[in-house]
C-alpha cells in the first residue's frame, strides 16, 4: 500500500531514499533547508569556478548501480564515470614518494621498490586480511539494514562462522594491527590513513577498519562532475519516479499523535501530513531536540567525544608547481601521534597530514606534472578537532593554520601560489552547515576501538565511504520511529 513519505535532508542518503521508495509507488516529498541536492556532496564557487566542496573518493560503485537498476535506469547513463588506475599518490617529504594503484601487483611491485622485499610480503599478508574482514562483515555490516555491536554481529553472521568471527578485529587498533604487517613506519602510517576516512585516530580506531583498502581494491572511481553530479543524477531519477523536492524548506519539528508520526511542522509554520517520516540529519540533530521533543526520542544521544575528527578545508583555483599531483593525494606528518595528541587537547595540528585532491586531473591525464601552468581546482584538507559549535576560530589561528599547511605541502615539495584565489571551511562552518555536529562534511560518530562494544554500533561515514551511505535500504529500515 503506498505510503506518504516525507524525507528530511537531500544528502545522499535521502536521494537514494526518495528515488527507491518513489520507484515502489510511494508518495515521497524531500524537504531540504539548503538550497541544492547532495547535502555535504556539495559545491562551492571560487573565482568562477564550481569546486567539489564534500567527499571526494567514490568507492563501492556496484551499490549506486543497484540504486539506479531499481529505478529501471544505468548509472552510466547520468554521470561520465571512470576507474582510476592511481588510487593515490604519497609524499613524506620532497624524495619520498609512493602510489598505490588499482592493479594490485602493481602497488606490491611499488611498495617493494620503496621499502624491500619484506614489506612487499607484508602488504600482501595486508591483502588477505583486509579481504577477509570485509568478506565477513560484507552483508550483515556494510550492506545490513542496521548496524550492530560485536555480540549481535555474531549471532546475525552465524555460530558456525566463528573461527571467521576474530577477523572482525573490533578490540584491537588498528595502528596496532598494521605494526604486524609493517616495519616500515611510513607504510604503517599510509594505510593507517583509513581512520581517518571515519574521522577517527588509528591509534584509537579498529582494526576492522582495514576493510576499506579492500572496498578501494575493488575500485575507486572518479565522476565528471565531482560527488554534486551524482547527486544531482539521483535527484533527477527520484523526480522521474514522482518524488517532490521543496529546498530552502527547513523543519522545525517532528509531529506525532498518539504515538505515531503523523507529520511535521516547518519553520514557515506549515504543516505537512505523512505516514512515515525519514530523517537524513545526523542522529544527534534529532537526539539534541533540533526536530522536537519527541523526535529525540528516537536516537541515543551522542556525547560530543564521541564525535568524528573535523577539519578546516580549503576550496581553491590555483597554480601549483614543484610536485606531479595526481587525482588524489597525500602528503603525511613526520610525527603521526603528535598530530593526533593535538586534535585531541584541542589545536589544529602544527605539522599536519594534508590531503589534496586535484579535481581536473583524470586517472591517465597530467599523471606527469603540473597542467600547463594553469590554475587547476584543489580541495585542501587538514584534520581538526570537532569543536565548531564551541570555538570561535580567529583570523590569527586561520592564518597559522594556512601557514602550517603550506608548510607541509613545501616540506614535500609542492608549492602553492601565493595569492591563490581560495575560500575556507572550519569546523565552525560544519557546524553551521550540519547542526549538532561539531564536525566536518565527510564523517559522522568517530569509530574508536573496544568502546564498540558499549554502544550502538556505526558504519564508516568518509569520503571512501559515501557508497554506503546511500546503499540500497529494505523499506522498513528507514522509517521512523523504528
């Protein structure tokens, strides 16, 4: 029977939402206070230029091929979508690079030729590994339809499955787990860069999380467009189907009557009917009372400490010089546990990791250098603390932080242009953008090892992730209240 459903928020998660239960023949209307599609998939313009402003690695592509399939349409026929043969490239200073590349053998050949024959064994041990945490978890975890502690997870994933059970690796870290596979200390800090893909420290992340070199094994994939144009693609699917979009439409609150959801109420003071609400806020906006009293009840509160790292991103249409960027990039501390310490008490780190990503660089196109000596779009990305509702960034801190991400990208040997035309996130803007959170576009709760097992559990929310974000929900799972 159909159902009228109201879905707050476009992100992603509420695209993929709209089109699949607009396509099974429900009423969907989308209310979304912004004023686009995608949510945190966003863009922003600088010196006339439309940058990707959100996530920015696009894994897991079979989910969002299901997706349009339910829709009766291909993924290929709404976005121009390509596998990238260089995963990333890595920097540790001006001589010390590496790539990882899609062709497996060819990262072992890679990693051999940077650190020796051993770490080529070592990554391959890896390999098997990270495939056989995500072999376990695939289908009761990263596609279920809802997440669950370590004690549930065995019980949904089988008794017989046991011996299976300790690949989880949900009470060890993964900075800890990657020191048996590598003594290279650089090797041991590039992988351990998947914490950070869920806004948490590796020191206090778990294990499980080495899953994802697995999911970018599979295959990373660059969108013409950016992460907005896969939005803007499902919007369009979901409208197709039926679905009404009214943006610029923020809710006040949650509407029941006795004890069912019987509608909302926007901030213009119109009422809206619906048999089933969606909400695709972050869980702490509706626990912190942002959508009514008894929307709060829906979700456990999520203690501020528990929130994902933020960062402060900048948004820029610059020449760049000095160092061969490729589509994505990273370019590592030399003291990875002072970096975390920082975040931690509260600073931006003082030597930070910094993650580039050059938008107009293809998977094959400027592999070798600079494009030409001319301005190219960037998203710049620093780790932060989670602090945006609470601290007010000055101008001077603003500064530092620039300085010192320009420092590090010098310190590897690529250089910005001085004056470059650019705009700056803090982690007040996240805040701003997405109440409640303190935090950044790309993650949500912080994944953080043995504490897992005392509370709800919560899939990866990352660039590398946004796949599952939006993947396909059985229709029950995204109503609420549950």
């Amino acid at each position: 029977m159909s159902a009228r459903v109201v879905i707050i928020g476009a992100g992603i998660g509420g695209l993929v939402s709209a089109a699949l239960l607009a396509a099974r023949g429900h009423d969907v209307t989308v209310l979304e206070k912004e004023a686009w599609a995608g949510g945190k998939a966003r863009r922003v313009e600088v010196d006339g230029q439309p940058i990707d402003a959100g996530p920015t690695v696009f894994t897991m592509r079979d989910v969002f091929d299901e997706v349009f399939r339910a829709c009766g349409a291909r993924l290929e026929d709404h976005v121009k979508i390509q596998q990238a043969e260089v995963l990333a490239r890595h920097a540790w200073d001006n001589d010390t690079h590496l790539d990882l590349f899609a062709d497996p053998l060819r990262s072992e050949q890679a990693i051999g030729d940077f650190a020796g024959a051993d770490a080529a064994a070592g990554y391959r041990a890896f390999r098997t590994e990270a495939a056989r945490i995500y072999n376990v978890l695939d289908e009761p975890f990263m596609r279920g339809a809802k997440a669950s502690t370590p004690l549930p997870m065995m019980w949904r994933i089988g008794l017989r499955r046991l011996p299976e059970m300790a690949a989880m690796k949900p009470f060890e870290s993964l900075w800890s787990a990657l020191g048996k596979h590598f003594k290279d200390q650089r090797l041991r800090q590039l992988f351990a860069r998947y914490s950070t893909y869920c806004g948490s420290s590796p020191y206090l992340a778990p294990a499980t999380l080495m899953l994802i070199a697995h999911v970018e094994a599979k295959g990373v994939w660059l969108i013409d467009g950016g992460m907005n144009a896969l939005a803007n693609a499902l919007r369009k699917i979901a409208e197709s189907k039926g679905a009404r979009f009214r943006f610029e439409t923020p809710v006040a609150e949650v509407l029941t009557d006795r004890g069912a959801v019987s509608g909302v109420r926007l901030v213009s003071g119109e009422h809206i009917a619906a048999d089933r609400i969606i909400c695709n806020a972050d869980p702490a906006a509706l626990s912190s009372g942002k959508f009514g009293h008894d929307a709060a009840r829906a979700v456990h509160q999520l203690p501020p400490q528990k929130r994902s790292l933020s960062a402060c991103v900048w948004f820029a249409h610059a020449k760049t010089s000095g160092f061969a960027l490729q589509h994505h990039n990273v370019f590592f501390s030399p003291d990875y546990r002072r970096e975390f310490d920082e975040i931690a008490s509260g600073q931006v780190p003082s030597d930070p990791t910094v993650y580039v990503c050059a938008q107009d660089r293809s998977a094959k196109a400027h592999a070798g250098g600079a494009a030409n000596d001319q301005r190219e779009r960037i998203q710049i990305i620093v780790n932060a603390p989670a602090n945006g509702d609470t601290h007010t960034y000055t101008q001077q801190e603003i500064e530092r932080c620039t300085e010192q991400m320009r420092a590090s990208l010098m310190r590897c040997g690529l250089e910005l242009e001085e004056a470059m035309p650019s705009s700056l996130a803090t982690p007040q803007t996240w805040a701003k953008l997405f109440p409640s959170t303190g935090e950044r576009c790309t993650a949500g709760r912080r994944t953080a090892g043995r504490h897992r097992s005392r509370g709800k559990g919560q899939r990866p929310r990352s660039p590398g992730s946004i796949a599952r974000a939006g993947r396909p929900i059985p229709e029950r799972a995204c109503l609420w209240p549950p």
